[in-house]
C-alpha cells in the first residue's frame, strides 16, 4: 500500500508474522496458544472441547463479532492505549468441525484490547461451553 501524499510504502497482507513473547498464556484459566501473526490479519481460532451446538457456535461467533463492532467504533481507544486509536477494522469466520476461525483485522487496537477479547471467551467458556482452548496467530485461512 502507498501513501498518496509522500509515495511511501507500507506492506500489510504480505507482512512477515510478528513472533509473541511467549508460545503459551492462560487468560482467566483458558488456554491460549500463541503463534507467529500479522495484527491486519490475525486468525484466532476457538477450539472447543466436543462438537458445539449450532446455538452455542452462533452465540460464539456474536461475542467475536460484538467485539468487533466495539473496537470498530474505539471501544479500546483511551489515554493507556498511547498511540494506538483503538479501532478494529474488520472480522470474517467460518465454523470448521470443532473450531470456530475468525480472521481479526485489528487495525489500531492496542494489545490490551486482544487480552480482553480472551477474558471474554474464558467467560464464554465457564458459562456455555467449555472450550479446549484458544489458538492465536498462524496462517490465516479464512475466506
């Protein structure tokens, strides 16, 4: 992509993967898995323990899409998000057997926002549906 006011160049799909600081965290007590990723095309994928029900996938799927909408609109934006603007840019899913994959366009989110959408899922998971656990990063394969 360029900038149309100084033809500088920005790469954003094709950006090399960020590597995360550590391979694995628990959020709330769920297990999230931690992959190299692109913060303009991060796949998250929610595994769940056993086949889920078309209501619970859905309900699933409308948390990751309300946390979308949120950031869209600056949910995460705020003086402790420094330069980040806190907002998101986009979001696609598709259920595959006993994942739920999303490809987050996390635009201007900063990290914290990332550690909130975890917290929410764990509470997801306590309260509808266990889920085995969170897979963050990788290719994104979506679409």
């Amino acid at each position: 992509m360029a900038d149309a006011r100084d033809g500088h160049t920005y790469e954003v799909h094709g950006a090399r993967p960020d590597p995360p600081l550590a391979g694995e965290v628990r959020v709330a007590g769920l297990r999230v898995l931690l992959l190299p990723g692109n913060w303009e095309e991060l796949p998250v994928a929610c595994v769940f323990e056993r086949e889920p029900s078309s209501g619970d996938a859905e309900d699933l799927a409308d948390l990751l899409r309300g946390f979308t909408v949120v950031a869209w609109y600056g949910g995460f934006a705020g003086e402790a998000a420094g330069r980040w603007t806190g907002r998101s840019h986009g979001i696609q899913m598709e259920l595959r057997g006993l994942e739920l994959l999303a490809v987050l366009d996390l635009g201007t989110c900063p990290p914290a926002a990332l550690e909130a959408l975890c917290s929410a899922l764990a509470g997801y998971g306590e309260e509808r549906g266990p889920l085995a656990h969170l897979r963050i990063g990788g290719k994104a394969e979506v679409g």
